[in-house]
C-alpha cells in the first residue's frame, strides 16, 4: 500500500488517476485500504509526497 506524506498539496492529481478510488480528500489525502498498488499515483504527484508505505509509516 502507498502512503501520502504531509507534503501533500491536495492538488487532486492523484484522485484523478486512482483506478479504484482509493484516496480520499482531506489534509493530507489519505490512501484507503481498497488500494490495490498500481503506484499511479505516484508517478503523476507533482511534489513526490506520495511513496509505498513502509512498516514504520503511519
């Protein structure tokens, strides 16, 4: 699973190009369990807040 980071400008890039509707708005957009790891939205976010999660990440 990907996780958002502070970073998170809410641009709403990321919304656009979830295939599952996985990220929910808010400050910062939080990714939902329904992600499926595609990372596309990763590679679209304009600032780079968006990584897989690790198991340290909250």
């Amino acid at each position: 699973m990907y996780r958002i980071s502070e970073d998170c400008v809410a641009c709403g890039t990321c919304l656009q190009v979830c295939p599952v509707k996985a990220i929910k708005e808010g400050e910062p957009y939080v990714i939902t369990p329904k992600c499926t790891d595609c990372g596309k939205c990763a590679e679209v976010c304009p600032v780079e807040a968006i990584a897989p999660a690790t198991p340290d990440s909250h």
